[in-house]
C-alpha cells in the first residue's frame, strides 16, 4: 500500500509527464506548420514517450491500492522564437522531471518503500536517455547553423526516428 504522501506525488508525476507530452505534442504543431516534418514527427515520438511514462505511473498506482485523481494541466507555450529555442524548451522540459523523478526517489527512499524505488529506478534509467537524446538534437541544431542545406538534412534523419522498443 501506497503511503498517503508518495500516492499524491506519484499522481502529481502524472501530471508532469502528461504537461510534457502536451508540450512535445505543441511542438510537433510548431514545426509541422514550419514544414519540417521530421522535427515534428521526432516530437510527435517524444509525446508518445511521455504518455508511456504516465500511464505506467498510472498503473502503478492502481496496482498498489492506489486512487489515481488527475489535475488540471497547463496550457504548453504556443510558439516558440527560433528551431534552438524549441529544441532547448525540450531539454529543460526533461531537466526539470529528472529533478521531479529524484525527488520521488528520495521519498521512496525516505519510506523504506522498496516496490516505489524499483518503478523509480527505471524512471531514472530513462531519464538519462531523455535527456542525452534531448542534448544531442540541441547539439545537431547548433551544428545545422540555419544553413537551409543542413537543417533539411536532420530535418529528414529525424523524420526516421522509430519509438524506443518497451524496456523491461
Ligand atoms: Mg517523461
């Protein structure tokens, strides 16, 4: 059984990764309307990275007795100034859960809740992947320099980009 304080944060974290999907999902409209399809479906990827992980918390909660209760998300920013500034947002967006899904690990820890600290530990694994492929789309941007050439080029790369395998 879930403690009362870990199931409110676990379903505050469904929360967050579902303001994640929804911005990544706005970001594919961004670039969908900038006609770069492979950025968008990249993002598009990325939505359906962030529903994976909130439904798994989702079920997570269920299955340990939990009640699940759902809040009210954000509206994502609608636009954003530049490929790079997008693609940064991105990044920050994976940032700031890294820091949400330590947090959670440190209650867990705090709880001596081991079943919460198993699901977290794959949080966290996936966090590092987040984050690096977040990083590493920066660092590609960056590289393109808005030479129309280069940017269509990973426009087209990313247009290839299959969803991550489920991990185990
Ligand atoms: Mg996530």
């Amino acid at each position: 059984m879930l403690s009362k304080k870990m199931e409110t944060a676990i379903n505050h974290q469904i929360n967050l990764e579902i303001q994640s999907a929804l911005q990544y999902l706005q970001m594919a409209a961004y670039f969908s309307a900038a006609n770069l399809n492979g950025f968008a479906h990249w993002m598009r990827v990325q939505y359906q990275e962030e529903l994976v992980h909130a439904n798994k918390l989702f079920d997570y909660v269920i299955h340990r007795n939990g009640v699940v209760t759902l809040e009210a998300v954000a509206a994502p920013p609608k636009t954003w100034k530049s490929t790079l500034a997008a693609c940064q947002a991105g990044y920050q967006a994976e940032v700031n859960n890294t820091k949400q899904i330590n947090a959670l690990m440190d209650q867990a820890i705090k709880e001596n809740d081991h079943a919460t600290r198993v699901i977290l530990e794959w949080f966290i694994e996936e966090q590092v992947e987040e984050e690096n492929s977040a990083l590493n789309l920066i660092e590609q941007v960056k590289l393109a320099d808005n030479a129309p050439g280069a940017v269509l080029l990973l426009d087209r790369e990313l247009g290839g980009r299959q969803p991550e395998p489920a991990k185990e």
